[in-house]
C-alpha cells in the first residue's frame, strides 16, 4: 500500500527512516515532490553520510549491483544510502535482489515517476515489508497554500495567504517550480531567515512582468494542442525576447502531467485554469505517456548537464506538439 506524499506518515518515515526499511519508492506524476521528500531523507541521514548515485538502466544491466552496494561496507563514513534516479519497472529484478538480501544494510531511495497501477515494481514494494511506497501527486489549493507558506518561512518570506494561493495557481500545484517562484521572489526581495522580509502582491507583480510567465502558459498550450506553427512562433518569440526554452519546457511538462491526472481522475487538484478538457481529444493516454517521458527526461538532463542546450529543447517541445499533431 501507498502513503501521500504530503501526509505526516510520509514525512515521518522520511524523516527517521526506520531500519527495517530497506527500499524506499518515491513515485507520482509530481517528480520534483518525489525528490523534495528524497532531500527529506538525505537530511535526516545526515551530511557526513556516503551517498551512492545510480540509475534505472543501468540497474537493468546488472541487477545484484543494488544489492551489493547495500551491503557493502564503507571505507568513509558509518552511513550510506543509495539514490537510484530515473527508475521504473527496468530496476525490478534489482529491487527484488535487495529486497531479499538480508544482509542489505544501506537504505536505497527510487525516485520514478508517474508508474501505472500495473506496474510490478509497484506492487513488488506495496507488498514487501521492507519496502516503502510514497506516492507524490500535484498539490490541491488546500494542501498547495499550506506548503507556499511554509517554503516562504524556510526563504525568510512572510506570505499573506492571498499570495500563497497566487503562486499555487502560478504554479499549477507543481512543488519544483512553486519552489522556484518563492525562492525568486525571496531574492527579489533580498529576504533570508535571518532577515524575514513580508512579501507583497507588488512585487510579484514586478516578477510576474518581467519573467511573463502568462506568456509561457500560453505557449504550453500551444505545444499541446499540436500547433505546429504557432509552436514555431512561441520559441521565436520567446528566444527574441530573451527567454528560456527551459522554463518553457518545464511548463510543458507539468501542464501534461496535469492532463494525464485529470484524464485518470487522479491528485484531484491538478485542474483548473489549464484547460484539459480542451486538449484532451488530442492525447490518447499511451501518447501523453511518451509525451511526459521526453519532456521529463529533457528537463532532467538540462538540470543535470550543462550541455544541453537550446536546441535541444526545441526538438523534443517540437516532438510532443507533432504528437499532439496526429490527434488532431
């Protein structure tokens, strides 16, 4: 069985991780959840602990590594931990062999994104003992507000709720890029622990105007309606004005994840203003799959390589709009 992200069980289990758990699987369509509650665990492992970085595909190539990194004995610190980002259903095997290694001591952590209910990883750590499943969904207003107001505490912002409701819907509910709008507005604000500063609606009406951030929901849009030209035209303009393509990108994704959670009845409060009804014609749920996969594959790898540029990203955004195309 899963436990929500955002419920005390979670943050407790994270936060003193029990030492019978071997395996915990942070899932969900909301990835960027997934790794806050990652950096829960790492935190409460503690900065002096070892942490060991591997993958999904190569796990797949070799799945007793997992395991023997478990139970290997470290020559550095006392605690280790194993991170394992991308993952899905190719790490099966790998999980099974940790899971029934019970000389296993390190704690592994999977961040996968969004698995099917069919998924026999899933199911594998929703029935072992000694697996934790934590399943991360878009935040709700409610549990969206609660949030806002606590990054804006951890930033030194005090937030009217007003405000927290205004970046909750700025950010479609998505943690990462919520957290990104808080930690922009504190710098703006030049705000710190140390130095608490109240937030105002004029200032982020200052960020609002010079980011234009309603012009890449737009453009979202657009992509996802399979607008070929008006594709073209959203990254010329964007480009011409100085923008990113990242910040494009990055709101593509999360605008298809909300799609693909109201389209399955899932993390209620991904709706609203982004209007997937409209687009949902266009995306057979085996499409807005695929289409999520490039996108967050994309955003990792211009997360974690520097070399991926532009016009990177500007061939997969231009992908997922002719996928949308062919639903037309």
């Amino acid at each position: 069985m899963s436990i929500k992200g955002d419920s005390p069980a979670a943050h407790k289990a994270l936060d003193a991780p029990d030492l019978r758990i071997r395996l915990y699987l942070l899932y969900g369509p909301d990835e960027a959840g997934s790794e806050a509650l990652a950096g829960r665990f790492g935190k409460a492992m503690g900065a002096d602990a070892e942490r060991i970085d591997l993958d999904g595909p190569s796990l797949s190539r070799d799945p007793a590594r997992l395991a023997d990194e478990a139970a290997a004995i470290s020559m550095f610190n006392d605690k280790r931990w194993i991170r394992v980002q991308p993952a899905g259903d190719e790490s099966l095997a790998a999980v099974q062999a940790l899971l029934d290694n019970d000389a296993a001591r390190d704690p592994a952590v999977l961040i996968a994104g969004n698995l099917r209910k069919t998924s026999k990883l899933l199911a594998l750590c929703d029935a072992h003992p000694a697996a934790l499943s934590v399943v991360s969904y878009a935040l709700d207003a409610r549990s969206g507000e609660q949030a806002a107001l606590a990054m804006a505490r951890e930033q030194g912002l005090n937030l009217a709720p007003d405000l927290a409701r205004r970046l909750v819907a700025l950010s479609n509910g998505e943690r990462g890029l919520l957290s990104s709008e808080i930690e922009k507005l504190s710098l703006y604000l030049d705000a710190s622990p140390e130095n608490p500063v109240q937030a105002t609606a004029d200032a982020l009406d200052a960020l609002a105007a010079e980011g234009g951030e309603q012009h890449l929901f737009k453009a979202a849009a657009v992509v996802l309606s399979g607008n070929l030209r008006g594709t073209e035209h959203e990254m010329a303009r964007l480009k011409q004005n100085g923008g990113s393509l990242a910040g494009l990108l990055r709101l593509t994704l999360q605008r298809a994840v909300a799609l693909s959670q109201a389209q399955s009845g899932a993390g209620g409060g991904a709706r609203g203003g982004w209007g997937e009804e409209d687009l949902s014609r266009y995306w057979p749920a085996d499409a807005l799959d695929r289409a999520i996969h490039r996108l967050a594959e994309a955003e990792r790898a211009g997360r974690l390589q520097r070399g991926v540029g532009e016009t990177v990203m500007a061939r997969e955004l231009f992908s997922v709009a002719r996928m949308a195309a062919r639903g037309r």
